[in-house]
C-alpha cells in the first residue's frame, strides 16, 4: 500500500470525506442523473461548434508543446490510477484468487469504485481540454 494512504489523504482534504465511506448514490455523485447528462453533453456540443465556427476564418494554432504536456499528464496520471488499482487487486487475487475477485461480490470494494470515477472525472476532463484546443 504505497500510494492509497497518499490517495486518502489528497481525497479527505478536497472532498472533506473519508474515501472508505464513499457510496455510490444517484443524485449525490456528479453526473449521476439523466439531466445532469444531457445538459453537460448539450454545453459540451455547444461550445465545441461554437468555437469551430469562429475559428474558420483564423489560421489554425500549434499547439504541439499542449499536446505534448497533456499526454504526459495524463500518462502519469493513469500509472498512478493503476498503481492504486493494482495495490488492492494484486493481493486480492493472491489471498483468494482469481474467481473470488471477479465473481464474489465482497471483492466490489467501494475504493474501487471511487478510483473508478477519478479515472473517468481525469480522462472526460482530459479529452474535452485536448478536443477544444484541438479545434482552435
């Protein structure tokens, strides 16, 4: 458990909540409702045309020295993720083995699951930054 101590402590000050009580619970998580969806997708669309539309008539912007940073974010980002993933599966597999960590629901640890949304939360950030400079 090298950086899952480390995970906790970021998370507890950012949300104010410890990661082992979290739940996922419709309405409490972001974009866990229907509406919550749709509007982001639609400001999403919004913008993203928008800002195509401007830019037609501008030459385009290098951004190579963005791209190249942002890639490398979010690598690291991501070998981070699987490090705190591979902390609790690898002992998983090895105290009880494969199918218990597959199959059993007592191995659906609700850290999982939280790291599961970082991931998501880092990778929608992520790709909608690298999309809008992409269309600027």
């Amino acid at each position: 458990m090298l950086l899952t101590p480390i995970f906790t402590n970021i998370f507890t000050k950012l949300t104010g909540q410890d990661p082992k009580d979290f739940r996922f619970k419709q309405g409490n998580v972001p974009l866990s409702q229907l509406h919550e969806v749709v509007f982001g997708f639609a400001l999403y669309l919004t913008v993203v045309f928008s800002i195509q539309h401007i830019m037609k008539k501008h030459n385009p912007i290098r951004l190579k020295w963005f791209n190249f940073l942002h890639n490398c974010i979010l690598c690291v980002g991501s070998a981070i993720l699987v490090t705190l993933f591979m902390e609790i599966i690898i002992p998983m597999i090895y105290h009880h083995g494969f199918y218990y960590s597959i199959c059993n629901p007592a191995a659906l640890i609700q850290l999982l699951v939280l790291k599961f949304f970082t991931i998501l939360i880092i990778y929608s950030n992520g790709t909608n930054l690298w999309i809008l400079f992409t269309l600027l």
